[in-house]
C-alpha cells in the first residue's frame, strides 16, 4: 500500500516540482553527493525543517549509516536534526509522503545495529532535542527530550539529591532516548532495576505523524501498559519525544568493595552466596584475570594483577543496613577464599575503583586493535559453569576473550579482542561468538540482556522463540506501527516482519539490506 | 508439535486444550476483583487456570508459578526461603487474577511495583496456541515485552497459564507504626518506608529494612506508636498522581466528588502517599484517556483478538 501512494505522489503531486525547483539552492551546501533519488525528499525536509537541520552529504550519511556496532551494512538517507516534536512530526509526514521509512537516532552507541539504518530510510537524530523539560521533585519525576546525555541528566538533577538510575557503561555520551529505545541496563540495575522501571510516560510520533502520549505520571495509567511495551522497542514502534524519567534519591550511604579471587569460580560463587544470603547490593560486577590485567594498566585503579577474578560489589541503602550487608559480604568472600577483601575507605578510592570497571572497554585497545563485544545473561547459578565453557569455545577458536560483566544477574560480557588484520580471524569471532549464544540459551539464558537484538542477533530469535511468540511481538509491533515504517528490519526474524518491508526493499534503488 | 510447543508441561497443554481455538472465554481466578474494567458477558464460557508452584530458585530469586495458584499459597512457600514477591495477597486472590488486574499492593513504595514483577509469561493466544514472552533470567531484553503488555490487560490480549515471577528478600525487620495529626511530608526523612497511608489527619507508615535503620526511622519520626495492622480500606481504589494524593481532597474536587460535603464515614479515604493510589469510599470518576491512546488501546486488542473471544466484556480502559 505504501509503496502505491508513494510512485503516485511521485507521478502526481505538484508539489514535488516546486520543492525540486526549492532544492538547487536549499540543498546546496548540504547535499553535495546526495543520491539524484533523494533530491526531492532532501528538498521536501527542507522545506519543513530549514536547511540546517538537514544533512544530505555522503559524510553525513557515512556516519549515521552505523553504531557502534561492527556492522556495517546500514545505509542512511537524508539525516534530520529536529529541535521540537512538530520537526518530527514533519520528519515522518515527508518520510511518509515519499514512501521511506523512518529511522530514530540517539547518540549511536548501540552495539547490535539497532541504529544501523536499512533500506536509505529518513534518519531522524535526536542530538539537538537535549533539554531538560522540567523537574516535577512533587511527582518524582523529571521531563526530559529524548537527545539528552545519560550522565548530563543525572548532573543536572544532582541539586535536587536524585539521579537517573540507569548508569550503562556509554552513559558519558548514550541518550536517554536511546536508552528507551534498548531498555538499557548498567552495573547498578541490579537493585534498581532497568530503564522500563524508570520511565513513566513518553511522548512518541507514531508511523502516521500522529502525537501519543503512552502512560502518565499515575500509578497505573488507564488501558494497556503501552509505555512497557515502547519501552525496548529499538526504534521500531516510534520516536520518542519527550519521556517522564523516574527520580531516584542519592542513597543515604554506599560502601564499595573490591574481592580478589584466586580462581575464578570462587568468585562466581561469592556471588551465588551473596545473592542466596538474602543480600542485594546495588552491584556485582566481576572480572576475569586478563581484564583485571588490562584494566590495571590503563587506569590503575588498584586490582591486584595477579588475581584470577575481582569482583566489585555494592550495597548501599541507609547507613545501618550497608554496615550489616557490607560485614556480611566480607564474610561470604571469605568463606570463599577471596585472597584480597578490601573496601573503599572514602570517595576517592571508590571512585578510582569504579573507574576500572568503567574503562574496560577502553582498556582492550592495549590488547588489540579490535573487539567484538558480546551480551548474553544466563541464570546467576550457572555462572561457573558457563564461564569455564566460554574460555573452551574461545580457546578452541585460538581467540582471546576478556570477561568483564554484570555478575549478579548473570549478564554476561565476553569480549572477543583481536586483529581484523590477521586473514581469517574474524570468521573465528563470529564461530565463537555464535557458540557463545547458542551456549547460553541451552543454559536457560537469554540472547541479550541490555544491547538488545538490532541486526546482530535478529536471526537467533528464532532460537530462542517458537513462532507463535515471535508472532506475537510481531502484534505488538504492527499495533503501534501497521505500516512498519519506524526502523524496519530490525529485531524480528524477516519471516515475521512485515509484508511492507518488501515494498520499502523494491522502492530502494540503491538499498543495501543487512 | 515443535521442540518449542513440548517445551510446556502437561497442565498447560490441557489449560489450552480448555481454552480451545473459539468461542468467547475467560478465566475465573479468585474473582476477587471480578467486576473491574466490566464483567464477562453471559455467553462466555468460564476455565480455570492450572495451579501448583513449578520451581522456585531462591539463589536466582526467582519462582515459576502456575497462573491459578494463590498468591497467599506461593508467598507461603516462598517465606520458607526468606523471600516474597511484589503481589498483592487477597483472600483466594491468585497469581494470574493479581498479574492480569495490575494494581500494587500498599508497600508498592518498598516493593515496587507489580508491573516489575513479571520475567517471562506463558499463555494462550486468540487462537488457542501457547505463546511466551520475556525471558527465564531476572535481565533480558530479547525483543518485544509481552510481559509488561499483558500486566494489567485483564486477560483480553491472552490467558495465562504460568508465570516467572521475580522474587526478593524479606527485610529481617518490618513493622507499622502510626502517627497522629501527621503532614504527609513528615515520611520524607525516613529511609525504610515501604509503605505510607494517610486518611488525611493520621498517618500509618510500614518500616521495613535492617533493624538498625527501622529504629532510626522510628526515632526521626518521634511521636509514633506501635500500630497491629495498616488502617482498613475503605472499598473504591482511585488512581492519581502522588501529587493529586497528598491534596486528595482538592483532586476530587476537581474531578467533580465532593467529599467534604459527606458526612461521617462516607467521605473517608487513605491515600498511598509517595505511590499515587487512594482508597476512598466513593467511585473514582472514569479517567478521561486521550483519543491516540483510546485508538491504540483498540489496535492492539484488535490484533492480539480479532474475533474478541477473550473476556468479552472487560476493558483496561474502563478499570475504575
């Protein structure tokens, strides 16, 4: 359907020739190798936006055509920089008339492809929607766009004594829409839980242009949870505008304390016994010899190199509770044979340690040039077993691996460090990392834990549901967007997408589809 | 069958069979919160969702639970292991009737709420199949969230049949303490309210954490006594903000309730102070719902039941 009004808009509609005739100088300075086939839309956005909200050259294409993600099969059209929810209601509505699709975009950060645009949709970045809207301390909560930074947020509200709780590693420079786009995680979701607990309305553009706003800032919003269910939706059901974030007081107290371990399954089974102990801190972050190795050198935040695992845990709460939970971890480490038991003794220490953590990723460079960054979560007791299983599949693929994860909920993070120069060796990354999933799903796991699906595991959902569960996301999909124009191609196995995608396919001359 | 479709035992394969491919359905619960968002209409034939705690993993915390079980049942065995869930517990009030009604219990401020409390849902379909949705470990993010879509959807979108529910500790010490001629503000200080009600004049607070800390609150609030059990409820849950709660009676005001007008009893009500639930002894006003959300509410009960066979007669969007 969408493709039949779209060629009789292009035969038809006088408008086209005027925003044709528009384009020669509007588009100008920036659509200097734009595709001949964009011209009109480009033109079209213009006319909408203003010339310095769109971008059309191959430069900008080039970078928003992927994340941070080794794909590389994205390929944007025209990229948007609207400022307000009219310029994304007249981003959609020109998408809309030229039969492309839409693709939202946050800071890029995403590591499945989840922003990888197929198809030459219109990207829409949400860069210049940064502002705090407003701070309600009465509702708790605060009104926020969906471009603004993660840590700048939670700056911002720390004169208020709360903070978003929410802390991914890339939260220096990920959205708070992309963020609600993945339901992102990070090491303190453990007690807190997942953006989904965090967010209480948002306000979206749907496929068609129309304005909604899913839940408000009650109890228990009216209808179907329609906020939960755009809550992960990676892009694909609309583009948030506005979100009503949760407050989450600064806690009252908070001990940080770094356990050193001489064999790895010591550690993982600290954490089982923290956990079965009744304890749940705020984080359990763990890890392996080789990252602790790496970690170390680049930051110095004080692990004992030679240690096989480290465990960073946690709590915090009010004062009296952290004593008892911080003397009882120490303990349960002990029992299990934790060579170095050491907390934090004030906020410098505390944060040089979390500063190791942090900066893992950063650290592999000294490793190897490349990385591929994997996320899976397997039930917390199986930890031990699961781990001894990677360096297998790893030793095996003669890769190396760093570990380096959300230990308390078993969201694992093997990473897969190597040299894209060495011939050969990236068909070894994806064997291993393919093994790594398949491992964790017959473990009882899940694909993703807070990456989400994107591109990179589009074609493992299958694994892990039947069809009649993947139809059903399907339902959730297409009831918000029956037209599949938001981020098509994504999540769903092509055999549960929609018919449309097809037609956008035929439609993209020069389409490259991942 | 599909390796995915023998994955589910034998009560949920019979509770399907039950549900069948046609024909309007519903299932009675405990039918403790029978009429909310409107009753069954008459033709519709009444099944009973299976009942038993499948495992319960205390060092994962989490249960999985048949739909039919009793929530005062599964927290029964689950105290046996020091743990709870976020549901509430009523008399013969089960798991599947507290996930597909939605609403919190009192200590939703320390427990959070039930919408959080669902990992993975196994269901029928429209069209009688078993679908899943959500994942068997406490974080996931695998595609779409059924989960959180079917909370509080009244058995319209699927009928439950078994659920993965997360678990938590119990706090080694938790008590209700009452004050008199309380400001709602005064619980603002206090670190380990898991729950605050007030009627307007006193006000009733669940301390709940490591005793050193339940003592610190109980100091910082002074004059607050012992109290056996929270106030009684009177009977109509309303939904507001936890603004519109603590100015109760200028919110019903403006939606047109007059309580001060009443006399005696008729015009009481405890207010979820924090939360944004108040218990009072008239209806709440239907809610006015914006036209977009009315039109997706009405997509997605049109996609997930074409034919409307499941609870004919019950809307989410008509709860109070």
């Amino acid at each position: 359907m969408v493709s039949v009004l779209t060629a009789t808009r292009r035969v038809f509609n006088p408008l086209r020739r005027n925003h044709n005739e528009a384009s020669a100088s509007a588009s100008n300075a920036v659509a200097d190798t734009a595709d001949s086939d964009d011209t009109a839309l480009v033109a079209d956005l213009i006319d909408a936006l203003g010339a310095d909200r769109v971008r059309a050259d191959s430069a900008a294409r080039y970078l928003a055509s992927h994340d941070a993600s080794i794909y590389r099969e994205g390929n944007a059209g025209p990229i948007c920089f609207p400022e307000s929810t009219e310029h994304v209601v007249a981003c959609v509505e020109a998408a809309v008339r030229h039969g492309r699709a839409i693709s939202p975009r946050g800071a890029g950060t995403g590591l499945a492809g989840g922003a990888a645009p197929l198809g030459r949709p219109v990207v829409v970045s949400t860069t210049r929607m940064n502002k705090l809207l407003s701070v309600d301390v009465e509702n708790g909560i605060a009104w926020v766009q969906p471009g603004i930074v993660n840590l700048d947020l939670s700056r911002a509200l720390a004169p208020h004594g709360v903070h978003f709780a929410p802390d991914p590693s890339s939260q220096s420079v990920c959205t708070i829409g992309g963020n609600v786009a993945n339901n992102s995680g990070g090491p303190h979701c453990l007690a807190y839980g997942v953006t989904s607990a965090h967010v209480l309305a948002i306000e979206a553009v749907l496929s068609d242009a129309s304005v909604v706003t899913l839940g408000d800032l009650t109890a228990e919003p009216a209808g179907y949870d329609l906020r939960g269910a755009f809550v992960g939706s990676e892009g694909m059901c609309g583009v948030a505008t506005a979100v009503a974030v949760r407050l989450t007081p600064n806690p009252p107290a908070v001990r940080t304390m770094m356990l050193a371990f001489q064999d790895v399954s010591h550690a993982a089974s600290t954490v089982s016994a923290i956990i079965a102990a009744g304890i749940v801190p705020a984080a359990i972050e763990m890890m392996d010899q080789r990252c602790v190795a790496a970690v170390e050198d680049f930051a110095q935040a004080g692990y004992p190199k030679d240690a096989a695992a480290v465990l960073l845990v946690e709590v915090d709460g009010p004062a009296g509770g952290v004593a008892i939970a911080g003397e009882k971890i120490a303990e349960i480490a002990e029992a299990n044979q934790a060579a170095t038991v050491r907390t934090a003794a004030d906020e410098d220490e505390r944060a040089r340690l979390w500063k190791g953590r942090k900066s893992a990723f950063g650290a592999v460079a000294n490793v190897m040039p490349d990385y591929y960054l994997h996320d899976t979560v397997v039930p917390r007791t199986k930890l031990v077993e699961v781990l001894e299983r990677i360096y297998e599949i790893v030793d095996r693929h003669d890769l190396i691996v760093l570990n380096v994860f959300h230990a308390g909920d078993g969201n694992l993070h093997p990473l897969l460090a190597y040299d894209s120069r060495v011939p050969g060796v990236r068909e070894r990354v994806h064997a291993a990392g393919r093994e790594i999933i398949e491992l964790s799903l017959d473990m009882g796991g899940a694909l993703t834990g807070e990456h989400g699906i994107g591109v990179e595991k589009r074609d493992y959902m299958n694994r892990m549901f039947s069809a009649v569960d993947l139809q059903q996301q399907g339902l959730l999909r297409s009831s918000f967007d029956p037209y599949c124009r938001m981020n098509p191609g994504k999540v769903l196995p092509s055999s549960h997408s929609c018919s449309d995608i097809s037609a956008l396919r035929a439609s993209d001359a020069a389409g490259v589809w991942g | 069958m599909t390796d995915h479709e023998a994955a589910y035992d034998a009560a949920l394969q019979e509770f399907a069979a039950e549900v069948g491919p046609d024909g309007p359905v519903c299932v009675r619960g405990g039918a403790t919160r029978w009429a909310l968002g409107g009753e069954p209409t008459s033709d519709t034939r009444e099944v009973n969702a299976p009942a038993g705690v499948v495992a319960f993993e205390p060092a994962e915390m989490t249960v999985r639970v048949r739909a039919g079980t009793t929530v005062s049942e599964l927290h029964q065995q689950l105290a046996g292991a020091g743990q709870r869930t976020a549901l509430p517990e009523r008399e013969g009030g089960t798991v599947g009737g507290a996930l597909m009604v939605g609403e919190s219990s009192i200590a939703r401020l320390g427990r959070g709420a039930v919408r959080e409390s669902l990992l993975q849902a196994c269901y029928v379909c429209a069209d009688g199949q078993i679908a899943s949705g959500g994942a068997a470990t406490v974080k996931n993010v695998s595609g779409f969230d059924l989960c959180r879509l079917l909370v509080g959807s009244l058995g319209t979108l699927g009928l439950l049949g078994e659920a993965l529910l997360r678990t938590f500790p119990i706090p080694e010490s938790e008590r209700w303490v009452q004050l008199r001629g309380a400001d709602p503000a005064a619980t603002k200080a206090c670190d380990t309210a898991a729950s605050v009600l007030w009627d307007g004049s006193d006000m009733w607070v669940l301390l709940s954490g490591y005793e050193p800390d339940v003592q610190e609150d109980m100091n910082r609030l002074r004059d607050c006594s012992d109290a056996s059990a929270p106030p009684e409820l009177p009977s109509h849950r309303w939904i507001c903000t936890p603004a519109e709660a603590v100015a109760f009676g200028d919110y019903a005001t403006s939606v047109g309730v007059d309580l001060s007008g009443r006399n005696g009893s008729s015009g009481r009500f405890v207010a979820e102070i924090g939360v944004g639930v108040v218990h009072a002894s008239v209806p709440q006003p239907q809610r006015i719902v914006a036209s977009g959300v009315v039109e997706l509410n009405r997509r997605f009960k049109q996609r997930f039941d074409p034919s409307g066979r499941l609870n004919p007669g019950r809307d989410p969007l008509k709860k109070t």
